[in-house]
C-alpha cells in the first residue's frame, strides 16, 4: 500500500533531529578518553572509538562520520553515557547520527531494514517460530501452553501510521 | 499486584522458557498478569537508530494500552523496559511530540495516558515482592550452587533514567539469588555487555564481547550465570557454542538461566513447564541437582 | 586603637598570617576549629617542587605560634558572630572543651596508654587509630590531649575514667564546658582552607569497595614515616608491599557530571610529587600517571615533572580510565584506559590506585561567610573582592581571604597570599571604626 509522506510529519522529524544535533555537547568534551576505555567495543575494534567520533563532530566532520561504518558498531551498553564527566552521551549522539544518515541515504546495515518489515507487517520484529529443546524436539507457543501472539488490533491503520513515519524519516 | 504483561518481540517469538517461567511463578507469588491485547514491538533497538519518532511511537502505544487497562505494564525485556521509560521521558519534555502522537494514537482508537509505570522484572521481584517473601516461598533451596547475576546493560544504565539497581554496583539479583539458598559472589565483570545489539553490525565482535563474560564467570569458579533479560540470554545461551569457537574455547560450557526459571525450580515447579528443556547451554546437571534427579 | 587582628583558620595560610603580623607587634587571636594547628599541610609527606619534609618546614612555624607573644592560639573553638567595622570589630568566639586543662597537661601520653578505647584517626585520614583520649598527632600544638567524647566510654556510658586516675599532672577535667570570649580586632583574615571531594559516587573506581584504591591524602599518610604503616608502602587488603601504581588525575573535577566544575590546581603537581616519592623509596616500582591535561604553572615546576618522567621513569599517559576492576582473589586492581596520544585502548594491572581528588569549598564556608558579612562565589568559596586588583580582599572592608578558603591552590600560593593578607589587615589598625554594626 502507497502510503504518502506527511509534510509535517518530516517536519517534527526534522527539528527534533535539530534539537538532539544542537543537545550534543560536542565542544564540551575534553578528549579525556573514559568513554572509548570504558566502551567493550572499542577494546574490540579499533576503527570504534567515542572519543575520536565526538571530535570529528566538534571539528563539524558530522558528514564523513554519517557515511562510515562506525556509527552502527555501538552495542548500546550505555558505559559512555554513565561515566562522561561531562555529561555528554556518545551513544545518543550515535543514534542521531544513525538517524541523519538514513535520512541521507547512506547504507546502513540490513539488519535494521528486515527488522523494520517485519514490524510493519506484523506488529512485531520476528513472527513467532518454532524452536528446538535441547533434545531436538519442536516447540512452539501452542505446543508450551501459551496464548497466542498479539499483535496490533488494526494492522492496517498501524502500518500506515508507522510506515508513513518512516517514510517521512528518509525524505530529507 | 496486577501487571499488564508486555512480553516484547524476542520473547513473544522464541524465548518461550522465560514466559513460560513468568507465567508459572508469578501468579504464585501473588501477582496477577493481564494479557495486553493489541500489543506491538517497543521500537528498540532498530527504530530508534533508523527512526526515533517511530520508535517513540512504538513505545508510547503500548503505554497506551496498558493505560486502557488501568495497570502498570511490566516489560520482560531491559530494552523494552529501558524504552518505555525513555519515550515517557521524551513525551514530556517535547510537546511537539506528544501533539503528535496523540493524534496518531487515536487513528489507533488509542489514548496515552501518563500515569503507566514501566515496572521491571527486578524491580518486582526484589523491591515490590522481596527476597524474603521469595524465601519463604522456596521448597527445595539451591544449596551449594554459585552463581553469577547478570543484570544486563538497561537493567543498570543510564542511572538518569530510573534503572532498577545501581550502574556500578548492582546487587538486587544477588539479593534475589541468596533468597533461593545459592550463594554468589560480586565479580569485575558483572556490568559488563552481553554484546546482543551489535551483532546487526559485527558478528564477530558480538561474540568476542560475549565470550569474555562467559569465559570470566567460568574462571571465576561459578556455577553457572543468571539474568533476567531475553537478548542476554539468547547470547550467553544460545550462541554459546558459536561464542566458544570464536573465542577459541570449545570447552566453554556455562549453564545459562532465567532467573525465574531457578526461581521455579526453587518453589518445586516442574522443570518441564519452566521451559528449561529450551535452554541450549548444559543445565542438566544443576537442574537434576536442585530436583534431586526426578526429573 | 585596635592593636589586634583575627586569623581564622590554623593551616599554612593562617599560620603565615599570624606570625607576620605578631612579629610586626600586632596582637594575634588564631582561631582553629580542630584540636591542634598545622591543618593539611602537617599530614603531607614532603612539599613540591623542593620535596622539604612538609612537618620538618611548619613544626617550627607551628610551635612559635604556641610561643609568640604576641599570640594567643584559640584550638577548638570557633568563630560565632561579628559585629562592628574595620579598625574595630567585636568577636564572639567559642572554645570548645577538650575535657583535659592545658595548663597542667604536658603532653605525656599516659592517658592515650591507659584508654581502651580505639577510634578512627583524622589525622591518618581513618587508615590508623588514635584512643578517644589522645593528642591528635606527635607535632601537635598545642600538645594537649583532649577526649573524643562520641567515643569515650565515660561520655557515652558514664564508666571507666581510668585517664583521670592514671594522669600523673590532675589535667583531666569532665567537667569542662564552652566557654565563650569577646575578641576586639582591627581586622579578620579567613584561611579555613578547603575539603577533600568524596568519590565515593564515582562507582566505576570502586573506592571504599575496593580496599586498595585510596584517595592522594590517604596514600600520602601511607608514604610518610610518622602514617600508619611507618612510611612503608603497603596495601590495605593483604599488607604486602605496592610495586605497581596509578594515579588518576581530575577525580570529582573539571567535571558537569559530579564534584566540581574548575580544575583544582596542585593535583598533578601532587601526583608527580608522590609519584617520586614512590620511586625514592623503590626505584624499580612501576608508577603511571593517567592524566587529561599537565597544569604545571608554577616555578620550577615543569622541570620537576620533566625529572619525574626522564630520571625516574615515571609514566605520563594522556587518558582517564573509564573503568577500575578488582581482581577477587589478589584485589589487585585492572585500570581499562585509552592512551589518547595514540588511540590505544588497554589495560593495565596495578598494586595500588591513587585518586587525585577535587579541592570543594570547606563544610564551614556558607555559615562563616554569613558571619563574616562576606559572599561566597558559585563554587561556594568564599569571594574575594576582585582577582585582579584585590586578590585578598573581600567586600567587608577590613575582612580578608587566605588560601585555599577562596580557591584551590598550592602551599607556594597560599604562603604567598597570607603574607598579603597580613600586610592588608595591617593596614587598618588605627582606622576608627564606627562600634555598631
């Protein structure tokens, strides 16, 4: 189903994203490295590191950041946030800039799009399946005595609410 | 004690052990669970990096409904529980938003209401019910078991955020574990990340981050690891062997629980309806030790 | 004329205060809320950038205080109200009671021998204990025991009294109350100085959890001969010596998160202090500074952390560590850092964590300054007119500020400005002042 892009719908996506760009606090930082040492990712990977990405954006490189890869190796454990002392939180300055980057139209992992789908279609990110005990037996909600799935009452008013959103979220 | 039970997609979909555990302690320790029809994903954590307003959305219509219903919700899930709070959040400080989404809520026939609490598992259990009514309720108590609580990231972070235990020093599952009759033990890395989220982008990283945790709790001499939140537990106990040979460990066997499953086994619950055959981490050996092998 | 001043405050600063202005014929009341004088500079180990023996260089200072003419030392006791104007105020001070005459206490320590109770001691920052009845530390001046009455089994339970029986000069005395003077002064000079940041709060460094992770003071009283472990380094958690140790500089400031805001000044200079102090004494120790910035201003000071790092092999890395962890077994300590010079995230495992903690306005400031007539500024220390044109001055004519009371600063600084207090307050003897309010 065609649904059509709300005008003011992009426009509460854009200011919101305007307010949570302008909330950052990059140029409070001050490069003291507690959030990439406290990150259980950056002792992972060195091409994710916190302390460099809210540089980058104090130095105005939001653009090149938008476009790499790192933005979407956070594994949201929220250490960054807890500890900086200056309050800034890396973590919901990534998920902004995953969100400018959608709306941008640089790539991103699948993941989230199958994610996305499947919410549309059925209200929820997976349908329920059926899964093996440890004794490779089948069980299923039915099988284990549980009620059915939920789901949203009306699909289709949901589908369209939520895929009009999104939809407003990629037109820049 | 009446809950509009929120199960979330991860639950709703495969990790049936820990409804099935929920729905089979709970109402025996007095807490009623109201099914929350029309319920949908929260939004985390995929909306909130692709769209946060569908995210907001998400969240705010199944507060919605638990509001319709006139109870508090209770998330089973630290990130639905985490989102839920963080959208209440956001609804109040942005009226722009809040505009919105009532608007939206009601081509859903649906009407946000402010006064719903997300309560979170931990919350209930050592808080709202406590350690020594859950004592009391323990038939078959699980001595000489260690065991390591993992509460979770969004169980303890960002303390900005109302979270049920203390970011740096969480000891509520603790609590909750001696009441059972196991003992356990504070370690560096029980706030440590199970690694879930950012398996949509690395893989490999995933299971490194994970197996730190697991290899840590076996070095540490425990039994086996607890927690309370689906995405934990679908890591440290189902991609437990993926998360072994990436690590190079193929010996890394931890049992892996639901708190709540231990919690059944305690008050003499069948192990067949607290889901433990769907563990994939070898529980085998503690559940026959805590049901004196009749099962 | 008023021929007399007021120093409020027995540290460094109003040490320095009182005795240049008795020594230029001023009558000086040095009013100190502890029992004894000597404030924090008595508990250091050794003084930068020199490295003097810090109670070798302020014992002297200390005892011509108790010996000047010109001075009368007022030790517990506080200042209560004050009214008038400069060249003449009136002062209520209250001295508290120590339950032990100082006229007939010399000092002996039978008392301290003979008490069975044990308490926390101050001065050892609680990492020692001293009796309920004791002098609070061998430099003390004056040196005159005094009853802990929290803790005193007499106070609290009405039995034992064995230090009036066995004190050989009669000088214990339960019976002691406040007593309340009126001082008349030309002038006020505020040197109360500051409090240590609790870091408690800072979860992720695990102090009072993790028992070898102690604060710069402490660590200091552990190093120093006269502190609980006679200067030897050893660990609170097993006794054993520490060979590895870091320092974590900017704990609790220059911070919006918790503690203070502003940067408190002597920290790195402290840290490289103790840092060679470690080596001095072990020259094959590991000692690692984890700092954001090196604020090394002052004289001389640059060079000494330039020897730090090029003579004894002191290690400087630009990054705060975001997390400690204690191993449970050895509780010895793992600090995750990033070495923000070269984008290394890493790890390290030490003996020992030292916690450079923040300089917070003293607890004393807000109801002093209400007495004094003076303002506190948005950190809570008390204000001094102008930094620039007035540094010592504050908006009451006649009243000023010394030392750390209004800013953290280092020993050198605070020396410095308590002379220009003294000289300030000097200045307005002999102005007529009005008697009233």
């Amino acid at each position: 189903m065609e649904t059509s892009i709300d005008e003011r719908e992009v426009e509460l996506i854009t200011l919101m994203l305007q307010r949570a760009v302008s909330e950052m606090s990059a140029e409070a930082c001050e490069q003291c490295g507690v959030c990439p040492s406290a990150c259980p990712v950056a002792r992972h990977m060195e091409t994710f590191n916190p302390r460099r990405m809210i540089a980058k954006i104090s130095l105005g490189q939001i653009e090149e950041l938008l476009k790499s890869p790192e933005i979407w190796t956070c594994t949201s454990c929220l250490k960054c946030k807890e500890r900086c002392p200056e309050n800034i939180s890396p973590y919901d300055v990534i998920l902004v800039l995953r969100n400018l980057a959608v709306r941008a139209g640089y790539p991103y992992p699948e993941g989230y799009d199958d994610f996305v789908k499947n919410v549309l279609d059925s209200g929820m990110a997976q349908q329920p399946q059926a899964v093996r005990t440890r004794g490779r037996q089948r069980r299923d909600r039915e099988s284990l005595g549980l009620p059915p799935a939920q789901r949203p009452r009306d699909m289709e008013a949901f589908s369209e609410i939520l895929g009009g959103i999104v939809k407003a979220g990629r037109s820049a | 004690m009446k809950y509009a039970l929120y199960l979330g997609c991860t639950v709703q979909a495969e990790q049936y052990a820990y409804e099935a555990s929920v729905r089979q302690v709970l109402p025996r320790l007095g807490v009623e669970l109201v099914e929350m029809e029309g319920a949908s994903c929260c939004g985390f954590p995929a909306f909130s990096s692709i769209s946060s307003l569908g995210w907001h959305y998400l969240s705010a219509r199944n507060l919605a409904i638990a509001g319709s219903l006139g109870l508090d919700v209770l998330p089973l899930c630290n990130g639905c529980h985490l989102s839920f709070t963080e959208t209440q959040h956001a609804l109040e400080k942005d009226p722009h938003l809040r505009q919105f989404v009532d608007q939206k809520l009601a081509q859903e026939g649906l009407n946000y209401s402010e006064g719903v609490r997300p309560i979170h598992m931990i919350e209930l259990l050592h808080d709202i019910i406590g350690a020594d009514r859950i004592e009391e309720a323990v038939e078959r108590p699980l001595e000489g078991l260690k065991l390591a609580s993992h509460p979770g990231c969004h169980a303890i972070r960002p303390s900005e955020m109302q979270r049920p235990d203390d970011p740096e020093d969480p000891t509520k599952l603790d609590d909750l574990a001696r009441a059972l009759g196991a003992t356990t033990m504070d370690y560096p890395e029980k706030t440590d990340c199970c690694g879930s989220l950012l398996s949509t982008a690395s893989g490999r990283t995933t299971l490194s981050i994970a197996g730190e945790k697991l290899k840590a709790v076996r070095d540490h001499g425990f039994d086996g690891l607890f927690t309370t939140c689906p995405y934990c537990f679908k890591m440290f106990d189902g991609r437990q062997r993926a998360i072994g040979a990436t690590i190079g460990d193929r010996s890394l066997e931890v049992p892996v629980f639901y708190y709540t499953q231990l919690l059944g086994l305690a008050m003499g619950v069948e192990p067949e309806k607290l889901g433990l055959e769907l563990n994939m981490s070898p529980v085998d050996g503690i559940v026959k030790r805590i049901t004196g092998g009749s099962n | 004329m008023v021929n007399s001043a007021l120093v409020i405050g027995g540290g460094i600063a109003g040490i320095q205060a009182a005795l240049d202005l008795a020594d230029r014929g001023v009558e000086v009341h040095l009013v100190e809320r502890s029992p004894s004088i000597g404030g924090v500079m008595a508990q250091l180990d050794k003084t930068f950038p020199t490295m003097d023996c810090s109670i070798c260089i302020l014992a002297p200072k200390m005892i011509e205080c108790s010996r000047h003419p010109n001075i009368t030392l007022h030790t517990l006791s506080e200042v209560k109200e004050v009214r008038g104007s400069a060249g003449d105020f009136r002062v209520k001070v209250v001295e508290n009671p120590r339950y032990v005459d100082p006229v007939k206490c010399t000092g002996c320590g039978v008392c301290s021998e003979k008490c069975p109770t044990k308490v926390p001691s101050e001065f050892q920052m609680g990492l020692g204990t001293i009796k309920a009845i004791s002098v609070p530390f061998p430099q003390a001046v004056p040196l005159v025991a005094r009853i802990d009455t929290d803790h005193c089994l007499y106070f609290t339970k009405g039995v034992c009294k064995l230090c009036e029986r066995f004190c050989p000069s009669g000088a214990v005395d339960y019976e002691q109350e406040p007593r309340e003077v009126e001082l008349n002064v030309a002038s006020i000079i505020a040197a109360t100085g500051y409090r240590l940041y609790d870091p408690t709060e800072i979860g992720q460094y695990g102090y009072k959890r993790y028992l070898n992770v102690l604060t710069a003071l402490e660590f200091e009283r552990l190093v120093c001969a006269s502190g609980p472990t006679g200067g030897k380094l050893l660990r609170q958690s097993d006794g054993e010596h520490a060979h590895r140790i870091a320092f974590v500089q900017c704990v609790g400031s220059r911070g919006h998160r918790v503690g203070a805001s502003y940067c408190s000044s002597a920290c790195c200079m402290y840290a490289t202090k103790e840092a060679v102090l470690i080596k001095e004494h072990e020259p094959e120790s590991e000692v690692t500074i984890f700092y954001i910035d090196l604020k090394v201003f002052g004289q001389g000071f640059q060079d000494f952390v330039s020897r730090a790092r090029d003579h004894w092999g002191v290690r400087y890395i630009r990054g705060k560590p975001g997390e400690i962890r204690e191993d449970p077994r050895t509780k010895s300590l793992t600090l995750w850092y990033e070495n923000t010079d070269t984008g290394e995230v890493a790890k390290t495992e030490v003996d020992l964590v030292v916690l450079c903690t923040a300089m917070l306005p003293h607890e004393s400031s807000g109801e002093l300054a209400e007495v004094l007539g003076i303002e506190t500024d948005e950190y809570g220390f008390l204000r001094s007119k102008d930094p620039l044109t007035s540094p010592v001055e504050t908006s009451r004519p006649g009243v000023y500020v010394a030392g750390c009371c209004h800013g953290p600063k280092d020993i050198p600084e605070s020396v410095a400005e308590a002379s220009g207090a003294a000289a300030k307050a000097a200045e307005v003897i002999g102005m007529s002042g009005t008697g009233g309010d």
